[in-house]
C-alpha cells in the first residue's frame, strides 16, 4: 500500500533528484473539501473568454438539464492547484515553484462540476525523470464529489529545476503577495455543506436537443476558426482568480530574469480558452468526456497584447461509443502553442 500523507505528513526531498525518483508512488490527500462557488465560476468563464449560458445563469444550466450552474471545463485547475502546492510543500520539496512549468494537461471528465459541489482531492506523485535540462514530474489527481463519486481524474506534467536562479527569486520575491503561502492549501471546514442535488440531465429530448448529432459528423469536419486577443490585463485577472502567483506572467523585469522576450501566458489560460473554442461548437459544455494538451511554445503577450488563432478538425469518429475526436490547433502567428491537444465529445445517439 502506498503511503499516504495528510497535512500533518511531511516528507522531505530537498529538491534531490534521486530523492525525487524514490517518491514516485507516493500520495498527498487533501484534509479537507473544496466548495464550488457559482460567482467564481462566472469569473472563470469570463478569464478563459468563456460566454456559454450555462456558466452565466441557473436558468440556462436548468434548461440544459443541470442543477446548478456548470463550471468551465479546466475550473478544476483552480483547486487542482492548490492540491498539487501541497504535495511540493510536503512531499516533492526543495523545488522554486516560480521556476516550474507545465509541459501537459490531460482531464478525463466523469461529470461535469456543479456550483455546491464538494470536492475531495487525492494527487498521486506518479512519474519522475531527466528530460529537458531539468526533472519532469508526472502528477495524478483523482477529484470525488459529497457522495463520494468521481467527478474528474487530472494528469499534469511539470518541468522543474532545484537549482535556485537568484537574480529571478530575487525580483519575484518583491512582486509575490505577502504571505502567499498562507491560504494556498485547501482549508479546514467546520461545518459540512449543504450537498447539492447529483446532476442530472432533465429529460432524453434535452439530451438530444444540446447535443450535436452523431450522424451530423464526420472525419475531416473543420470548427469555425476562432480568433482570441490576450492583453497583460487579462493575465493579471487569470492570475488572480486562479490563484497562480508566478509574475513572469504580467511582469516584464521578472519575465527577462527567466530568459523571457516579454511576460508569457498562463499554459492553463490557454488551454481553458482552447476548451471553451471546443465546447461552444460542442453546444453543451459537459460533453466533453477527455481533454488533453501538450504546450510546446508560451504565448508571448507584449503591451499591445497577443492574438491566438484557434482550429480544429474531427480526426475520428466512434460509432459504438458516438463520440468524436476532435484535434485542436492553437497558434500566435505561425507559432504552434499547442504540440498535441484532442478532445473527445459525446455525441447524440442520432
């Protein structure tokens, strides 16, 4: 059995990288739920210029047969976050954060999240190697609701280096909000919460009516292009609501320190917008039963902002299963941002 530490477990690395290797296996779990708010999942949909209705108002998620407002596909990665800075903070330690970087993001959706949901958090230090001047690490987070259910299972790889850049801590150190450490774990709850009703689409003909329909579909089917603008504001507020405290993302002075021409793009506010390109053409947000992405480049963002151009293309069908594959092209200018993204979306079974 692996061991499973709780916040009162500390296992300490040191940032050594065969210390590192020996954890693989272990597990952190959080002590406590995370609860759903519906306004902040209105200010996620509106960082990741998500507009669906079912984000915005009870009475469209009813509409579409939810019980409560729907959350926008990577709102996971705000709670996700907090899991995994407390398995570096007490399992995998001795690693900068404000030099980590996210090379993957892949979700396999059981449900989507609910405004009221109860979430629990399980991350499992899964993978470890040399890779890129650096130690890649491989988190696992299995995410189960109040009823003890799973919601979503979230595989993340990061690059990181124990080796602290002095001149980049230095002028993080000035820019980071006092006492960031504090509140960044998911926190102690004194009461249990009221449990929501389990989601559950109101009728077949709902189903049928927001859903797209399999026989609709084909291989080779393009999605309207979409172009995206991102202004160092929009980092600013992305960085905010989703608690990520890193500023090479909307600082010039730390940018440059870490080898950056220019602040850089939140990996995850990208491919929160990736997602929302896919479920807006989907037609309803919680069919998206996998998503997954590969960042090969930043999204360099100067004063006058960046523009990303979105595509994508049905490259598979299932016609067991009525679902589509759908492969997802993001780039800022004729830059590729994105290496490898599909997502699978469950179809109307017509």
């Amino acid at each position: 059995m692996r061991p499973t530490p709780d916040d009162s477990r500390l296992l300490d690395s040191s940032g050594d990288s065969d210390t590192s290797s020996s954890l693989v296996g272990q597990s952190y779990r959080t002590s406590d739920c995370y609860v759903v708010g519906r306004e902040k999942i209105r200010e996620f949909a509106r960082a990741v210029q998500d507009g669906h209705p079912v984000h915005q108002t009870e009475e469209a998620a009813a509409d579409y047969g939810y019980a409560g407002l729907v959350a926008p596909l990577t709102f996971i990665s705000i709670p996700a976050f907090l899991a995994q800075i407390g398995m570096f903070d007490r399992v995998v330690q001795g690693y900068d954060l404000s030099q980590i970087m996210q090379t993957d993001q892949c979700l396999t959706v059981h449900r989507p999240i609910l405004a009221g949901d109860a979430l629990r958090f399980e991350v499992e230090f899964e993978s470890f190697r040399k890779a890129f001047g650096g130690d890649l690490f491989g988190f696992k987070c299995s995410v189960t609701d109040q009823n003890g259910d799973e919601v979503i299972t979230v595989r993340t790889s990061f690059v990181g280096r124990p080796e602290v850049n002095i001149a980049a801590t230095t002028i993080c150190d000035g820019l980071l909000m006092q006492n960031f450490r504090h509140g960044t774990s998911i926190p102690r709850q004194r009461h249990t919460p009221e449990q929501p009703a389990r989601p559950r689409r109101a009728t077949a003909a709902d189903l049928g009516r927001n859903m797209l329909p399999f026989s609709a579909i084909a291989v080779g089917d393009e999605l309207p292009p979409r172009s995206v603008t991102v202004r160092l504001g929009d980092l600013v507020n992305y960085a905010g609501v989703a608690g990520d405290p890193n500023p090479i993302h909307w600082n010039n002075e730390a940018a440059a320190s870490v080898g950056l021409e220019s602040p850089v793009a939140q990996g995850m506010l990208m491919i929160g917008i990736g997602a929302g390109y896919v479920t807006s053409w989907a037609g309803d947000p919680g069919v998206v039963t996998e998503y997954a992405v590969r960042l090969t480049s930043p999204v360099y963002v100067p004063t006058g902002g960046a523009t990303v151009e979105y595509t994508g293309k049905v490259k598979a069908v299932d016609p067991d299963r009525k679902t589509a594959t759908v492969a997802i092209t993001a780039k800022q200018d004729d830059r590729k941002i994105f290496g490898r993204a599909v997502a699978v979306i469950q179809c109307a079974d017509r």
